[in-house]
C-alpha cells in the first residue's frame, strides 16, 4: 500500500524546499552579482575620470616695467585712473618671462605670461588676471611642455601674502585642465615696479 505523500516526506519532498530556496537564493545571488558588476561598472567609470593627472608646477613670473625692454606695457586707463590711490581702471599687456628660478638672468627660461591685468580694485589694490602660461622652453627633465598652456583667470589682491587664483583650461599636454594657482611675492621694486612672483600651478588634466 502506497503511504500518502504527506506521511513521510520522500527525501525528494525534503529536498524540494530547499532547492526551491536554492534557487531563490541564485536569484538573489545574481542579483546580487548584477549590483556588483553595475557597481563594478560604475566604479571603472569613476576610475576613468579619476585616471586624470595631477600636476604641479612651479616657476617665477617677472613684470619687468622698467629698462629699454619692459615686458608689461599700460594700455589703456579711465579718466579717473591717475586720481586712484588704487590705480582702479588700468588696464595692463604683458608678455611676462617665466623661469625655473627666482633669477631672471640666470634661471632656466620657462616659457611666457601672456595676458592682461586690470586694477579692478576701488578701495584696495586688486588686480583681475587673465593670462596664459605659454611654455617653449626647457626644464630640468628636457623641454618643458614645450607647445601646451594653461589658461588662469583670477583676482590678485596685492596686500595678500598668497593670492590664489583659477586655472580655467589648458591645451596641449594640460587639455580640460582645471585647478588653482597660488602666487607669492618674491621681490617687488617699489622705484621701478619690477616684480618678481613665485607661481605655484595645481592642475588636474588628462
Ligand atoms: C595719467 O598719467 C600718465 C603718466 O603720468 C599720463 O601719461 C596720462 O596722460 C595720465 N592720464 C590722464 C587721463 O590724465
Ligand atoms: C619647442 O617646440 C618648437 C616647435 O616644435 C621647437 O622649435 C623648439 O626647439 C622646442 N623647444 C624646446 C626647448 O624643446
């Protein structure tokens, strides 16, 4: 006589839950395995972006004013300028000298800051920066991104002791370059105007 199915469970009725929980299980596991390659894939994506360079730099800018060759001419001014303590409305060209060095007859040659400033500050000595760091020259290592540049557009407030400003593009070897620049005073003529400014250039780039 057959024994009802319910009686005593079969080994196949005792394995069938749990093949049924198996299989949820699986489900559940590639799932799982879905979000992990989702996940993983998301990850890569991220890496990609992140797998941007980050680069410093490091160079002295000079705004030579005085001599027979200045590299920073007074273009254009307001009606008022010449009654500014502050200057406030001159517009300045530069094609500036960059070097390794602090010493502009001696330290290796860099490349240029082409550009223009403005004194966009009524009430205290600011300057509005829009240039771009040229490089031609050579470095210690060989040239020195010879042919790429950075573009920087930043306030440059005289009386602070670091002045930090954007770093807005870049081609050549800084193409979709963002970051920041700090500048510091590394001597400044008061008689002549001539200054000398360390720049330091943190870039992120492809
Ligand atoms: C401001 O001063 C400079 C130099 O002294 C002079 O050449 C220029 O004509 C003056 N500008 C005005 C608008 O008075
Ligand atoms: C930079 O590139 C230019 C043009 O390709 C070349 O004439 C010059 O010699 C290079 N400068 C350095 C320092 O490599």
């Amino acid at each position: 006589m057959e024994a009802p199915c319910h009686a005593t469970p079969s080994p196949q009725l005792t394995q069938a839950p749990s093949r049924l929980h198996c299989k949820h299980l699986m489900a559940a596991f590639s799932c799982h395995l879905l979000t992990r390659a989702v996940v993983l894939a998301l990850l890569l994506a991220a890496t990609t972006s992140s797998a941007e360079k980050e680069t410093h730099l490091r160079f002295y800018w000079h705004d030579v004013m005085s001599g027979a060759s200045p590299t920073v001419a007074r273009v254009a001014e307001a009606a008022t300028t010449n009654a500014s303590a502050t200057s406030f409305g001159a517009v300045y060209a530069m094609d500036d000298p960059l070097t390794e060095g602090p010493d502009l007859s001696t330290s290796r040659f860099v490349g240029r800051a082409q550009g223009v400033y403005v004194c966009a500050g009524r009430d205290s000595l600011s300057l509005l920066m829009a240039m771009n760091f040229v490089f031609t020259g050579a470095g210690a290592g060989g040239a020195y991104y010879n042919g790429s540049s950075v573009a920087v557009l930043g306030p440059n407030r005289a009386a602070v002791e670091v002045r930090e400003m954007a770093v807005v593009g870049g081609t050549g070897t800084f193409r979709f370059a963002r970051g920041y620049c700090q500048a510091r005073t590394y001597s400044f003529d008061a008689k002549t105007g001539d200054a000398t400014v360390e720049y330091n250039v943190y870039l992120r780039h492809d």
